[in-house]
C-alpha cells in the first residue's frame, strides 16, 4: 500500500506540474483532500467564419485589458506529500466597456517576460476565464513544494487579448510578487480595492490613504524644472501630458510591487484621481 501511495502522489503531482486539474481531480489518492478546480478553459477559434469589427477608420483593434485583484498562495510541503504542495494565484480582468467586442468573443494569452517561474504557471495557448459581467476571473496553480525550496516569486507578464479571428489585442504588463499573498500577509493594499474607494476623489485627500495603506511614493528627478517643482510636493509625480490635464504618479510596495495613479486636473490643489493601476513605470 505505500508503494502504491508513493506512485500515485507522483503522478497526481506532475499532472499539477502542466496544470492538468481534471486529471489531479481524478486522483484517487487526493479526490477526497483537493478541492481544485479548473480556473479556465482552452479558447476555441474560428477564422473561417469570422468577420472584422469595421468603424469609419477602419479595422478596429482590441484594447489592452486592465488587471484587477491578484492573489498569491504559495506550497506548503515537499512536492508529493498531499496537495499542499501546490500553489496557487487567483486574478482577474476588466474588459473595457468601449470594446467594439464582448468578452464572450476573446481569449487572453498571458506571457512571463521577466523572472524566474517557480513552475510553468500561464499555458501556452489563450484561454478564457470564468465571466461575470465585463470582468475575466482565471486561477493557475503549479508545484510549488515547501518555503524552504521555493523560488521567490517576482514575475513581469504580459496580458494580452485575441478574438476568434486569431487578431491580437495591445499589451498590459503587470507584475507578481509573494507580496500578494492572500489575506493575512502584510501586503500593500490591493490596487484595486484603492481604486474603489478613491476613484474621482481629491488627490490631496486620496494620497495619505494610499500611503496608509503601504505603497511608498516612487521619487525618480524629473528633467524638468517645473515637474521638479510639483515633487516637492508629490514625490511621487512622474509626468504630465501635453494635451490634456492629466498626470501620473507611481509608488512601490513590498517585493516589487507598483501602483500607478493617474489624476486629472488643471492645478495641483484640483487634481483628482482618475485612474488606478497596478503598474509599475518601465522607463528609466
């Protein structure tokens, strides 16, 4: 019987390795102590009827979807020994309401552009997510095994969209980190939770919260004297537009983690918070 326990863990632990959950489901060692199920399904194109969404300028693109709440749950054992030697990460996706295309019609491809995988996390082809609304909800689990051997996490990945024309969307970066962990860690509150309760407010009133809340202004010396100017009040501040009212501010969290805050106003003391993304500046 234990070599028959030793096998069967084995197996059930590699089908968890390239993310095949019906097949970890179908276990009959863990059918019992696991309660993973699939988070997505395989996207299923179809290029031979499809037509393109056409307005008076032609073609019309998919837009970049924004990423939502992220979580993290990292192993808790040696790979093999139950299904604690599993992780975990839960995410979700806003598609743009001005999309020329519903959610039901695209899948989203998702790319690790830096870091190192603990495991192969993202499948290779696009998939879809569980949809409620206009938001993408997907979880991934990997073998992750015990603390004492896993790999920080601390990944750069892209996110992009595809419809059923095999037509690609615009790029979103996002980053993940252990900070991200799920409730109980002492992770910088989640970007979008901040943006719930601080949309469209003032920023001068808007920021000591975000400060509380853990993220810390990411000061880079602007070329320009008078953005340097505005960072000595907002250190945060890293540019404005030239065509309209608006500028972004960026702060940092624990373990690499971003947030990006877009506010709009014609004077300092009348911005107000127009946007808020986990994103982290690139440049520079």
């Amino acid at each position: 019987m234990s070599g028959y326990r030793r096998i069967t863990a084995t197996y059930c632990s590699e089908k968890m390795k390239k993310l095949l959950l019906a097949a970890l489901l179908a276990c009959p060692l863990f059918s019992h102590a696991c309660s993973f199920a699939p988070g997505y399904e395989r996207f299923t194109p179809a290029v031979a009827s499809f037509e393109s969404r056409m307005d008076e300028n032609g073609v019309v693109l998919l837009p970049a979807p924004r990423v939502g709440a992220i979580q993290v749950e990292r192993g808790k054992v040696a790979p093999g020994a139950s299904c604690d030697d599993a992780g975990s990460l839960s995410l979700t996706l806003d598609w743009p309401a001005s999309s020329a295309y519903k959610l039901k019609e695209i899948g989203f491809y998702f790319r690790v552009v830096g870091g190192k995988e603990p495991d192969r996390i993202f499948p290779r082809e696009p998939i879809v997510g569980k949809n409620v609304g206009r938001q993408a909800r997907f979880f991934f689990v990997w073998l992750d095994g015990a603390p004492s051997s896993q790999t920080p996490l601390k990944l750069d990945v892209e996110v992009f969209a595809v419809n059923k024309g095999l037509q690609l969307g615009a790029v979103r970066r996002f980053r993940i980190t252990d900070a991200m962990r799920k409730p109980g860690s002492n992770a910088p509150q989640d970007a979008m939770n901040l943006a719930e309760s601080l949309l469209f407010t003032e920023y001068r009133t808007a920021r000591p919260k975000i400060v509380a809340a853990g993220w810390r202004p990411d000061y880079r010396r602007s070329a320009q004297e008078w953005t340097r100017f505005l960072q000595k009040s907002y250190p945060e501040l890293r540019d404005c537009a030239s065509n309209r009212p608006v500028c972004a501010m960026f702060f940092s969290g624990e373990n690499g983690s971003c947030l990006k805050v877009i506010v709009s106003g014609d004077f300092p003391a009348m911005y107000r918070v127009a946007q808020v993304e986990r994103e982290c500046d690139n440049a520079g």
